[in-house]
C-alpha cells in the first residue's frame, strides 16, 4: 500500500474544476498549459509549467496544500506542503 501524508489522507471526496480555465489567468489574459483544482477551496489554477504558477502561488498565499489534476483522463494529487503524489 501507498504511503500518503496527512493532508491527502484527510481528503473525503475530490473536489473537481468547475470550468477548465486558470481562474488567474483569465483575469489578465494569461495563458496556462496544464490547470489544478485546490483540494481546500476548489479554485482551478495554472500549474508549474504554465508562465504565472498560479496554483503554487496559491499554496504559498494561502497555505491549501493539496491539489489535484484538473485535466481530462488525470487522476492524481499533490501535496506542496508535504511534497507527496498519489494516483487514485
């Protein structure tokens, strides 16, 4: 079995992306490659390999550390915090 932290451990039910936009980058007419859905408030950022890093600029602001893959077929989470990945 899958060691996992305490913060992915904690998640009861995945949250999902409302829309599959970078709520950020749609603000300033940014563009993303790949988009996270924060497992604490659900807001849909881009990732690391996107120009703005909005969902770890998130993490940092906020300190919500688990997020999960927002793109179609993807089935994963991540914690910043803990620096942990786990399919699911």
């Amino acid at each position: 079995m899958e060691q996992v932290c305490k913060h992915i451990e904690d998640i009861q039910e995945i949250k999902v992306a409302d829309q599959l936009v970078c709520e950020e980058c749609r603000k300033v007419d940014g563009w993303w490659v790949h988009l996270r859905t924060c497992q604490t408030c659900g807001a849909t950022l881009c990732c690391d390999s996107s120009p703005a890093k909005h969902m770890t600029k998130h993490f940092h602001h906020t300190g919500h550390p688990v997020a999960s893959s927002a793109e179609p077929g993807e089935r994963w989470l991540w914690c910043y915090k803990d620096e942990a990945f786990v399919e699911y």
